[in-house]
C-alpha cells in the first residue's frame, strides 16, 4: 500500500512562477486546508472568438490532515501538470501554522 496522497491539478499554459501553493491551518474544523492559485493569462485574449481554456485567475482548496507540516508537501510542474504528494496520517500530529510552499 502506498503511503502518500497525491493531488494532481491540470494546468495547461500557467507558468510555474504564476501558481502559489499555501498550507493554511484551519483552528475550527478537524481538517486543514491546502490552497492551489494562481493565474492564466492570454495576451491574444481580446482576438479569439471561442477559447477551449479560460484566461484569468484560479483557486482550489483541498482538504487535508490537520498536523500536515510543510516540509512534507512534495509540490512538481511537468508539462501542464501540478503534482502535490504529502504522507498519509497515522497518528496524531502538531498543529501547523500558515505557510507558501515553493514549487
């Protein structure tokens, strides 16, 4: 069995440097969050009439064991792609406090 939880996001066209990846403790619930945004920009926008991928900013917000320390969130950008892998819990853990994880 493997012991990692891996979240894939599709990102076509998003470069890394506009994608930012934060751990945010959430006191009142018994999960924490993971929070994924960031921005996809169009120059050439204004030209198309239809566009198979929306230009403009993005958020998605993950679910995720309370305890989870940055230091073990493996973030990856390959090709369009953004893996996040982090250790499945098995036990309690200490609380962790707001942080970026760099990609």
């Amino acid at each position: 069995p493997d012991n990692k939880i891996l979240i894939a996001l599709a990102l076509p066209g998003v470069r890394k440097e506009d994608v930012t990846v934060e751990l945010r403790a959430w006191p009142e619930g018994p999960h924490d969050h993971l929070v994924v945004q960031g921005k996809r920009d169009d120059p050439d926008v204004d030209r198309w009439r239809r566009a198979e991928l929306p230009s403009g900013r993005f958020r998605r917000t993950f679910k995720v064991h309370k305890g989870l320390k940055d230091s073990e969130i493996t973030p990856r950008m390959d090709n369009g792609m953004l893996y996040l892998s982090y250790p499945r819990v098995s036990g309690p853990l200490a609380q962790p406090q707001g942080k970026r994880i760099t990609l």
